[in-house]
C-alpha cells in the first residue's frame, strides 16, 4: 500500500517513524456528466472570473474569503513558517479507555506501518502497551494543511490511527428527539425484542453492497445491448405506520422466513402474538396444578409402596399397603371389635354355664349325701326293733 504521510509517533520521550497508510477504500462506481443529445462528455474548466480565460494548475494558488468579499492570499511558504509541533509528527497527549471516545467523532482511518528496522522496537513497545492497558492513545497530527485529532489503537498486530472531529465540530442533538410524551408498551417491547432475537448476528464480513452489485449488472447488461427489465417496487409503506403491533408481528414473521427459522409443529411460520400478563398468571396456575396433581400422584405411589404389618385385637395378622389401604380397613377393625365383644359375651356365657353347672353338681351332691346320712340313720333305727322282735 502507497504510504500518504511521512513522520514519527511521539511517545513522550521516544519517537517512533511511521508511514500512514489509508486504512480503507471507496469503492462506489462513480459517473460521468454526458450531453443526453450527442453524448458528448461535460468537463469543468477553471476560468478566471476577471479576464474569463481559463488557467492551468500551476497558475492557481490559495486565499481566504474575507466576510466582505475581499481575497486574502495564502501561500505555502505562509503556512511552513507557522509553529506547528504536528507539522510531521503524531504526538500522543493522553491514554483514554475507548468508551470514552464518541462514537459521533470518528472520521477517517489510518494505518501506521514502522518505517525502517529501528523503529520496529519502539513500535512494538507502544503497541504491546496499548493491549495490556486496554486503552486507546488521543493524539494530534497535521495532514493536508491543518491540525487534526486522532485516536490510536491496535488492530491485529497493527497500531490503527482514527481521525476524530473536534469536541466543537459535533453538533448537539437539538430538535432531533419525537416531541410530546409517548408511551411505549410492555406488548411492543416484547414484540421488537423478538424482532431483535430473530435478526440476531451477522458475520461484519458477510455484508455488502447490493446496490453497487445491481448498478454494475445494469452496467454490463447495458453494454450488452440487452434490455434490462425494471425491479418490482418493495412496499415500504411511505412510512406510515398504522398498527404497530401489526407490523411488528409481520416484520417477525418477514425476518423468519429470510433466515429459514421452521416454526413448530408442521414446519409452517409459528404466529406471533403480543405477550399478555394474564396469560402468565394462567400458566403458572397450571404449573401449579400440575405440581400439585404429581405431587399427590407421588404421595399414592409412595402410600402403595410402603406395607404395614401388625395383629388385630382378635389375633389375626394383618398386612396392608398405602394410606388409601389403611383408610379402607379402619371399618374392618370396626367389625373387629364387634367379634370381639361378641367373643367376651359367649366367653361371658360360657362362665355362667359353668357356674350353674358346679352350683347344679354341688346341690345333686348335697342330696346324695343327705339321703345317705338319712339312710344311715333308718337303718340304725331298725336294727334296735329287730333286735326287741326277736327277744
């Protein structure tokens, strides 16, 4: 690349030669004013408004206008003798962070090549200071006559010079801003978010211009002698915008087509709907409900799994499974109870039988023994009168 300036980086005390290289390059197809009669092509002459006779470039010199009219010459040799420190040197004044540096600023870009070997270590001394602080260095320059502000950074392995505007040369925003208070809605912000997220990122290097590719077609069909058929002109919508909702949901849907997003389900474009507060609160009922719904489901799960074993009043064991099981029993070890206490009043029962039956024996004995005593005594009664009947 043909280097435009020739100087040296002033880093405090070290002083770096450089050469400044444009850093980009304009590739917009330029035109030629014509004759639309014959063809013929319009050139611009310098003439001389006193005289009217044209002059050459050596004949033409610089002047300042003053407010009455009056030209005031300038010439080169003028503006050498002037005390310019930056006439061939970047000098370096402060290291900023790089946010601190509008982007409104930003002009044209530079870059600093090293120029000659011994400025290879002092060039890669600033540079590798410039990385590790992460700051970018302000400076002044002059180039084409006039001092000029630059912003210094690294690009690769390349320190990279930015011509900035001065402070004064940025014009306020004033009169730019929508006037009147105008409210913007949660369902609109949600709508351009979804709009920003299905844009998402670009590759910068996959960008171009369309509209130069289209003029050099154009150009070359009409060398051609070929007949170029005029584009389909795109709605814009002159600008108006009715319902923007509505428009935002189709610009959704225009940006998901172009970037081939499937929506779910068929494979069709998913609708875009404008988010509602309500439609949060349904859903996390419904979260809440289906929390709930396996919750209870992992409780009866859970109750089936675990058994329980124990004796009833009666002596039987008894095995049983989940809380719904141990509820369904509870009338079970109702009817428990009941031949329980059926149980104590045929054991009741039996006692009394046996009590009549030993009171039964006791009274049959009592009347044995009776009977024999009484016996007994008859017959010691008889022997006597035996004993006188025979005597």
């Amino acid at each position: 690349m043909r280097s435009i300036w020739n100087g040296a980086i002033s880093f405090g005390l070290v002083s770096i030669p450089i050469k400044l290289v444009n850093a980009t390059e304009n590739h917009s197809i330029s035109f030629r004013q014509i004759h639309l009669a014959d063809g013929g092509r319009i050139r611009y002459r310098k003439v001389c408004e006193l005289d009217e006779e044209e002059v050459s470039g050596g004949e033409i010199g610089k002047a300042y206008e003053d407010a009455d009219g009056t030209m005031i010459p300038i010439t080169d040799e003028d503006l050498a003798q002037l005390p310019l420190p930056t006439a061939k040197t970047i000098e370096i004044v402060a290291f900023v962070p790089a946010d601190r540096i509008d982007p409104l600023q930003m002009d044209a870009a530079y870059y600093l090549s090293a120029n000659g070997v011994p400025a290879a270590k002092p060039y890669t001394l600033l540079r590798e200071a410039l990385k590790r602080s992460n700051r970018v260095a302000v400076a002044k320059y002059a180039l084409r006559g006039r001092e000029r502000l630059g912003m210094l950074r690294v690009v690769d392995d390349v320190i990279a010079m930015h011509g900035l505007l001065w402070p004064d040369e940025i014009r306020a925003p004033q009169d730019a801003a929508p006037e009147g208070d105008i409210t913007v809605r949660d369902a609109e912000l949600d709508l351009a978010d979804a709009l920003m997220d299905t844009l998402g990122e670009v590759d910068m290097d996959s960008l171009h211009d369309d509209y130069r590719e289209a003029v050099e077609e154009l150009v070359a069909a009409k060398a051609a002698g070929e007949t170029v058929l005029p584009a389909e002109p795109e709605d814009t919508g002159d600008g108006k915008v009715i319902d923007l909702i509505a428009a935002l949901e189709n610009s959704v849907r225009a940006a998901r087509k172009s970037r081939n997003v499937e929506g779910a389900g068929d494979g069709g474009m998913a609708d875009v709907h404008p988010i509602k507060k309500t439609s949060s609160k349904t859903s996390g009922k419904t979260a809440q409900t289906t929390e709930a719904e396996q919750t209870t489901k992992a409780e009866q799960t859970t109750g089936t799994e675990k058994k329980t074993t124990h004796r009833t009043p009666t002596g039987k064991t008894v095995t049983r499974s989940g809380s719904s099981t141990a509820k369904k029993s509870a009338p079970k070890s109702t009817g428990a109870k009941k031949s329980t206490s059926t149980a104590k009043k045929s054991a009741g029962s039996r006692t009394t039988a046996k009590k009549s039956t030993t009171k039964t024996a006791t009274k049959t004995a009592t009347k044995k023994r009776t009977s024999s005593s009484s016996g007994g005594t008859t017959a010691k009664k008889t022997a006597p009168s035996r004993k006188r009947t025979s005597a």
